[in-house]
C-alpha cells in the first residue's frame, strides 16, 4: 500500500478526478463547520463515493477461517532485589483484553493464553481510590497482603487514581471517525455495533464539539465534514447510511482522518481520532513501519488515537493495541452495546480526554526486606530503567477519571519459596551492592519507593512524584475489597494463561475472593466477572 494516497476501489473514480459528490457527501468547506474552525486550504482531500453506494458483500460462513492475531506474551518472571532493585513500565489503561476474553468465554470456549493481559483484566474495572488532591491528576493507594495462590509470599497492590472532571470542565472535542466500511466488517457484531456504539456517543456531545467523518473500504473518503455536535440528526444520518463492501485501505484511511483532525485542529481542546475496525487492513508488513511513524508524527502535534475493535474471527488485535499504543490513547474491544455504553457514555471522560501522558513508574525495592519481586502483567510495557528519567521516552496516557492498578508478588527476605530464582556468579571487578546513598530509608521499615514520571498533556518535560512504602502488611482477610478483587482477576489470569507462578490459584478461589470483595458494584461488573468465572470453570471442567 503507498500510504502516500488514497487507494480506489474496482469502479471508483480515481482521487485526481473530478467526481461528483453523492447526495449526503459534505466538503470541509461545507456551513455545517463548527464556529470557529479553521477554514480548509484548497487542496483539501476530494471526496470519494459514498460507502453507503457500495453493495454489501455477504462473507461466505462455509469458507470462514480464525485469522487473528495476538502478540506472544511471555510471563514476567522473579528478580533478585539485591541484583535487580529497580522495576520501571509505562501504565496500561486499556481494557480489550477483558471484554474480548469475555466473547470467548460466552461463546462457549477459554481464550487463547496471548489473548489475556492479566492487567487490562484488572484495570476494566474500577476501585474505591480517593480523588486527588491539589495540582496533581492522580491519587496513589498502596496496600500489602498475602498473595492467595501462595501465602507464604506478599502481594503488594498499588493504585492510581486520575481526576474526576465534571462535564462542564472537559474542553470542546475535535473527534474524527474513521470507519472501516470493508467488506469484512458486514457482520451483524460489526459494523451494525459500530453504528449504534458511535449513536450512543453522538448523543452525548454538544455545540462545542465537532465531529467528521472518514471511512475506508476499497478507497478512503470524507463523508461528514467537521459538523457541530448539536447538530445530531445529520451526523445520525450519515451514520445510519454507512454500509459495508470492498477491501481494506486502512492505511489510506488512517493518513486522511489525521489530515481532517489536523485541519480542524482546537488548541486548547481535545483532538482526536477514533478508529472503529476489526484490524484486518491491507497495509503489507513494508508498510507497517510508516503506519506507525505517520500517528506518531500526529500524537506529537496534539492529535490522539482510539481504537475500537468489533467482530470475531480475523480480529487483529496485536495490530490495533500497537497502533493505540503509538497514538497516545487507548485499545477497547466492543462486544455488546452493553460495553458501548460502558466506553463510550459511562466512562466518556476516560476514553476520550487525556489529563496525564507519558506516565510512568518506576519501583525500587528494598533487598532488606524484599528478597524477589515479579510485577504481574505489564510484559508488554516494561521499560529499560534508564527510560525512566528520559523524557524522549512514550509511555502511557491517563484519562479523566481512569483508575490504574498494578501488582506485585514478592518474597520476603527469609521465606524459603520453591520457586526457582536467578542466580548471578560473584562479580571479579565490583561488589554485588550498590551504594547505599539513603540509610535512614534503608534501615527503616520501607518495603520499597514507588516514583511516577508524568507529563501534564500539552508539555514535553515531565513531573516526579515519590512515596515510600511502608512494610505493613495485614492479613487477606482483612484487606480491602480493592486488594481482595484485584487479586481475583489477577488469579483469574494466570489460571487461563496456565502461569508456572500460579501456584495454588484455583477457580474456586478466584470465586471466594470476588464474591467477598463484589461491593456496591452498581453498574453490575463484578457481578459479571462472577458469572464469567463460574461459566469458564464449567468449560474447563469438560
């Protein structure tokens, strides 16, 4: 694919051509533009035929394949506090992989073992985490237990909590919706979801917000210029019209909604490009590379990426959570309206309006007290230690009102665990210790230092934060109900991964733990994670 331009469709007319936009096709330049909008240059992309034209092409059940993709995740293991003091990783608040476990466990099979990030399970939901204080975007809660698939370690359970902003406060959305209108998307769990899903957050902007329109298949196209969000009915409208057909120029598509974003950009509000797929773009492996470095050159300009991914059976998941990765946003897989609502309405802050990037933590342990760690989940986040005080380095975004949650397994110095450590032959040149530049800290009863790096959304130099942990650990069944279910879901991921540390981890277990730290729990997900649990012990037991 030559990312360079749009590609046509068999029958399309070619993007030099002059053609004719269809009744319901819009131009940038159209008077539905937002006030205040930059008024587009003359080379603005020409519109191509409308999707809804295109014939819907009916996928042949008889000739289905699985074709998706997952990234191979490879458990992080124990490290020596006395070798290894330091543990840094970019924060994760995606949430696909439990919503997609979900669709699998529902449809009557356990996923496959890369399809479950253990930390996107935990960070689905939401703890009772105090709202921050003063300047900073996020709260810190630590707690210390025991770790319920084995007693004789310690979990330690750390907590992020991003501001809460009210409605008033979020500032004016620049949304582009980029759709993939492919052939493969004409299942009734696709593009038919993404219509209602985008409804749903339709419904929720107002006259300050813009939303457009792009949508791919055999070429990308403009459908819906920028449009002011009270104006419902027309963005309902082309919507409503949108079918399915051709193949996938998702790479064009994506190089021309970063141009509408670009052109329509707000400068003190949120620019944003929402990609609605199931991942299965005609790119070709040369061309990966570019895709990425195209979004990256756009998240540095203020523009920022979701990706929604729908459907079964070829869904790209490894290829959309790099891309939202890239972008500066946020990876969510919708399997129901029921998540549509969750995403989209319910948690809109989060999903769309980023009040911190580049946040990262970095945890230094205290070989007096821990004798090995392992953070649970996060393989595909870990950074290098030196990344840490590097702002060149991207790493993750919060959003308003998003929770983060990490865990920690540890063994205390003393315990005799059977679970096989590294060892590290005596160094010839320099002692095994580093230099101890704190000893009231390392003398006192601090179990570890969690330190965070953060960049308010539109600076380029980051913030510190540190807190001291304090050994003081109570019992599990005295711990709160945050520590209680998290620990839960985090069992539960190591038991479908088939984790070697999983050690006495059991659906029974996971069951006792959830349903004694459910909660208010009134939108009904801890309820559901119970269910799905119960249902995924039913089919490991056939």
């Amino acid at each position: 694919m030559n990312l360079g331009g749009p590609e046509s469709a068999p029958g399309a007319s070619s993007p030099e051509a002059a053609a004719p936009a269809p009744d319901g096709m819009v131009t940038l330049s159209d008077p539905g533009m937002a006030p205040g909008a930059s008024s587009p240059e003359a080379a603005a992309p020409a519109p191509y035929p409308f999707p809804g034209e295109v014939t819907p092409i009916t996928p042949n059940t008889e000739t289905q394949y699985n074709t998706e993709e997952y990234h191979l995740i490879t458990d992080n293991t124990f490290h020596l506090a006395k070798d290894n003091p330091l543990s840094t990783f970019s924060i994760d608040v995606d949430t696909a992989s439990y919503s997609n476990l979900r669709r699998f466990i529902t449809s009557g099979q356990l996923p496959p073992p890369d399809a479950v990030r253990i930390e996107e399970l935990i960070n689905y939901f939401t703890y009772d985490y105090p709202q921050p204080e003063g300047d900073r975007p996020f709260s810190i809660t630590t707690e210390i237990s025991q770790a319920p698939w084995n007693p004789q370690h310690q979990l330690v359970h750390i907590g992020l909590q991003g501001k809460q902003m009210v409605r008033e406060e979020i500032p004016p959305s620049n949304l582009v919706f980029l759709l993939d209108v492919s052939g493969s998307m004409s299942a009734p769990n696709k593009l038919p979801l993404v219509k209602s899903s985008l409804q749903m957050l339709v419904n929720q902007l107002s006259e300050r917000d813009r939303v457009s329109i792009v949508v791919y298949a055999g070429a990308a196209g403009l459908v819906l210029s920028p449009t002011p969000g009270n104006q419902k009915a027309k963005i309902l409208e082309a919507i409503d019209r949108l079918n399915s057909g051709g193949s996938t120029a998702g790479g064009a598509g994506i190089k021309l909604a970063y141009e509408v974003a670009k052109r329509t950009y707000l400068p003190d509000g949120n620019n944003r490009v929402i990609l609605a797929t199931d991942g299965d773009f005609n790119v070709g492996a040369s061309s990966d590379s570019e895709l990425v470095r195209l979004i990256e050159s756009y998240r540095d300009r203020g523009v920022f990426l979701t990706v929604l991914g729908f459907g079964m059976g070829n869904l790209k998941d490894s290829k959309m959570e790099q891309l939202a990765d890239k972008g500066n946003g946020n990876y969510g897989y919708i399997d129901t309206e029921k998540e549509a609502q969750k995403m989209l309405v319910t948690e809109m802050g989060g999903t769309l309006l980023t009040i911190a990037k580049d946040v990262k933590i970095q945890v230094e342990f205290n070989p007096d007290r821990v004798r090995a760690y392992r953070l649970i989940g996060y393989e595909n986040r870990i950074l290098q230690d030196r990344d840490f005080n590097d702002d060149r380095k991207d790493a993750g975004e919060l959003g308003s009102g998003h929770s983060v949650t990490a865990l920690y397994e540890i063994i205390p110095t003393g315990v005799d665990s059977d679970i096989p450590l590294p060892t590290i032959d005596p160094l010839r040149y320099q002692t095994n210790s580093s230099e101890i530049t704190d000893p009231t800290g390392y003398k006192a009863d601090e179990l570890m230092l969690v330190k965070l790096r953060y960049k308010h959304p539109d600076k380029n130099k980051s913030q510190l934060i540190a807190e001291p942990v304090v050994d003081r650990q109570i019992s599990l069944e005295n711990s709160s109900n945050n520590f209680k279910f998290s620990a839960a879901v985090a069992e539960f991921g190591m038991i479908l991964r088939n984790s070697e540390d999983r050690g006495d981890a059991s659906f029974t277990q996971v069951l006792d733990l959830a349903k004694g730290s459910r909660g208010a729990d009134l939108e009904g997900y801890r309820k559901e994670f119970i269910e799905l649990v119960e249902t995924a012990r039913e089919l490991e037991e056939r």
